[in-house]
C-alpha cells in the first residue's frame, strides 16, 4: 500500500515536470518562430522587381511537372 502511495506520488510529480517541458517546448519553438522574420526593405535599394520576376522565382522554387 505505501508503495502505490509512494508510485502515485512519482507519477504526479513525472506529469507536472512534463507538462512543464511541453509549456518550455512551445514558448521556445514560438520564440524561434519570431525570429526567422527577415525583412529585406531597403536592402537593395534602386532594384526593381517586377511581376515576371516574381512568376520565374515561383516555377524555379515550385517546379511541377507536366504529366
């Protein structure tokens, strides 16, 4: 009997320390998620991109094949 109790006790204190992680876990993984925003304004002033820019870099980067 105080071998369930003492069990019972580990299991708790096992679940809450998981819980905890799991909460580390997600704020860090959000944290890491805030800081892959780059912003390239003004990096390369003077350039112009136009809409056929934008059209070769979606099929370079997203090349589907026609079957």
């Amino acid at each position: 009997m105080l071998q369930e109790v003492e069990i019972k006790k580990k299991l708790n204190s096992l679940e809450s320390e998981l819980t905890s992680l799991k909460s580390m876990v997600l704020k860090l993984s959000q944290a890491k998620a805030q800081d892959k925003v780059v912003r390239l304004e003004g990096s390369l002033k003077g350039l112009s991109i136009t809409e056929n820019d934008i059209e070769s870099a979606k099929k370079s980067l997203f090349k589907v094949d026609a079957a």
